[in-house]
C-alpha cells in the first residue's frame, strides 16, 4: 500500500488508484517480458555493439586519495570521505548490507518503485535513463522493464566510480532486454554529469538517483549536486530520486548495526583501501565501528573508533597520525529526510516536486521532479 503526496494540481491519487496502478504493471510487465532477447549464447559480438565504457578519470583517483586522506586525518575532527569505501570489496560488502534483515531500504524502495513505476514512467516518458551511483543496477530493471516499449530504443547511460560493478551490471542488462543499448561511465558524479553521452541525445531524460545516498552528503553538497543534475535538464526531463525518512531511531541504529557486522566490515573497508593505496599501517582490530542516530541533525554518524591511544604511518604521505584512547573517524553521514526537508532540498535547487510517494509506513520517498 502506497501514499502519494499531493504536490500539485490534478494529483488527489488515492488507495484506489494505486490498485489500478499495480494492475497496469502486471500488464506491462507481461508484454515486456515477451520482448526479452536473451540467454548469454545470444553472443557477445551483440553485446559489445550495445555496450559502451568510458573512463573519465583514469590517473587521478590515486592523487584525489591521497589529498582527502591527509586532510580528512590532519583535521579536528577526523573524517574520511565514504566514496572510498567503495572499491571492489566495499561494494560486495554494501550489496551483503542491503540483504541484511535490519537494512530495510533497499527492499522498502525496491517494493515501492514497483508499485509506482507506471507512473513514473507515463509521467515521464524517457528515452534515456542516466543512472547516478548504479552500483549494481539492480533496481533498475524495474525501471527499464517498465519504460522500454516496442517502438522506441530505450538508452541507459550509468554513472558510478566501481567499475567492476557498473561493467557487470551494463551486460546483463543488454542480455536482458533487448532493445536497450548502454553507455557505462566510469565517472564520479560531476565528470559523469558532463560527459557528452550525457549532454548529447535525443528524447526525454529520466536522471535518477536512488538508494537514499542523497543522505550521504550535506545538505549544501546535496543541493549542489541536485542543482548540477538540473543543468544538464531540459524541460521536459526529470528526476526521480530515492531517500530515506526519518523514523524511529531503533529502527534507524539497527539498520546501521546489523548482527551479522557486514556494516563493521563495510565500514572498516576504508582503512584496508588506504593501506593498500597508501602504504599505510591501520590495524583494523584497533579500530571499532560506531553508528548512531543523531536526532537533532537528522542522520546516522558512522565512526571508527580507536581502541588504544596509537599512532599510525601512512607511507605514501610521508605522514604520522595521533589517535587518542576512543578518538574517532567520522567516515560517513547518512542524512533521513522529512517531507518537509525534502520540499526544501529541491526548493533551493531550483527544482518543483512533481510527485512524492511513499509506502504506508512512510519509511522512504520516491520523488519525480522536473526544473522550475
Ligand atoms: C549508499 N548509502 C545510501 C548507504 C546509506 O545507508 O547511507 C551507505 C551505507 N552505509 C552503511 N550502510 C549503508
């Protein structure tokens, strides 16, 4: 069951309609699947005319490293910037974190993007979908099950710094349906925003940015970000976006604690890329995870704490970092929205919210917006 929030004329949807809505995908979806090309003895020579890598920042990742490394450790407070959680085992690490019973994002999204994806893709009618942090592309088939039609090629061009993840997801989507042709880059967000595939093109553009990683950055970065999606819009294309609600904070600290410790791991990963990238000497057992909901800020902190007073050499920088008993390493906010918090984000972006559903629940917000 669904709630839409009414953002605009026309739009008093109720229970009722997204019945309807759920009855129009069953539909879709049957006529789609009938269309799928597939099986892997279909021949590469196929799929490589349909898929295409661009790398935009071969060269540069080492040096980008090594500058926010010594100013994330030099700084009071320490901090780390959590994109580099992500290099091929951080990103194995964050797909375990989402089959993880306490992570209920992924699967509250997941759930709601199929309830509503008709809609979304009436409203929108996209000839391309560039995707900002794919990772592994998983909820996105749903997106393009429902956007790819019989008449129009449909182009998916996704954005992300994983390259494994973001190769591997590109070739199963072509095997998996056939009218679709894919760009990768290998990019982060703002050299990806500006490549030509992205600029170049016919057609409606849907960007979209799910997971709830619009909570990963400060509300400044967010709107920054947001605002340079906008630049690259024209007006008949839009966003759809994912984040995450605030809620009950036992909901929220477990879903950042979970038993098993894969968010530990995932979490103590940025020590492991720094010593292999950096030469340095992390004794990742000296380090504990801490996550936590800060009510008055509205987001999860993640830490590494440090169990002893020590001291660490990071070779590649020429550089010693002091860590006091327990102090710690900010390595990742995760901000959780209201509906209100929302409405602002987009505000300042120069954005209008064109609609904003939600799950009963209110657990997370799927928002389609399009330039003002
Ligand atoms: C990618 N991002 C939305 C995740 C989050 O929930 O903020 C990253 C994550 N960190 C710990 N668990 C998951």
């Amino acid at each position: 069951m669904l709630h839409l929030h009414n953002t605009g004329p026309g739009l008093s949807e109720t229970h009722n309609d997204i019945t309807v809505l759920g009855a129009q995908r069953e539909r879709r979806a049957h006529r789609v699947d009938s269309r799928r090309l597939v099986g892997p003895e279909e021949g590469i020579a196929v799929l490589n005319d349909r898929i295409h890598i661009h790398k935009t920042q071969q060269g540069t990742d080492h040096a980008d490293l090594a500058q926010d490394v010594r100013y994330g450790l030099t700084g009071i407070p320490k901090t780390l910037p959590p994109k580099y959680f992500y290099d091929e085992r951080g990103s194995e690490l964050f797909e375990q974190i989402c089959d993880t019973p306490e992570y209920y994002l992924t699967r509250v999204e997941h759930g709601l993007l199929q309830d509503v994806v008709n809609d979304v893709v009436a409203l929108t009618d996209p000839a391309v979908i560039v995707e900002l942090g794919s990772g592994s592309s998983k909820k996105t088939e749903v997106l393009l099950r429902a956007a790819i039609d019989e008449v129009s090629p449909l182009r998916y061009i996704s954005i992300d710094i994983s390259e494994q993840a973001l190769v591997e997801a590109g070739e199963r989507l072509i095997r998996r349906f056939s009218p679709l042709t894919v760009d990768v880059l290998v990019a982060d967000y703002e050299n990806g925003l500006n490549h030509e595939r992205v600029r170049n093109g016919e057609g409606n553009k849907l960007f979209v940015f799910l997971g709830g990683t619009i909570g990963n950055f400060e509300h400044d970065d967010a709107v920054e970000l947001i605002s340079s999606i906008r630049a690259q819009m024209d007006d008949d294309d839009r966003l759809l976006l994912g984040a995450d609600r605030v809620k009950d904070t036992a909901v929220l600290d477990r879903a950042y604690n979970d038993e098993e410790g894969v968010t530990a791991q995932f979490n103590k990963n940025v020590l492991r890329v720094i010593n292999r990238e950096l030469d340095a000497a992390f004794d990742l057992e000296s380090f504990e995870h801490r996550a936590f909901y800060d009510p008055h800020r509205a987001r999860i902190e993640m830490h590494l704490v440090s169990r002893l007073s020590q001291q660490v050499t990071i070779s590649a920088l020429d550089l010693t970092v002091g860590f006091d008993r327990r102090e710690s390493i900010l390595t990742e906010i995760s901000r959780k929205f209201t509906v209100e918090s929302l409405a602002r984000l987009f505000r300042e972006a120069d954005m209008v919210i064109e609609r904003h559903y939600e799950p009963e629940n209110g657990y997370f917000s799927l928002i389609v917006a399009r330039p003002q």
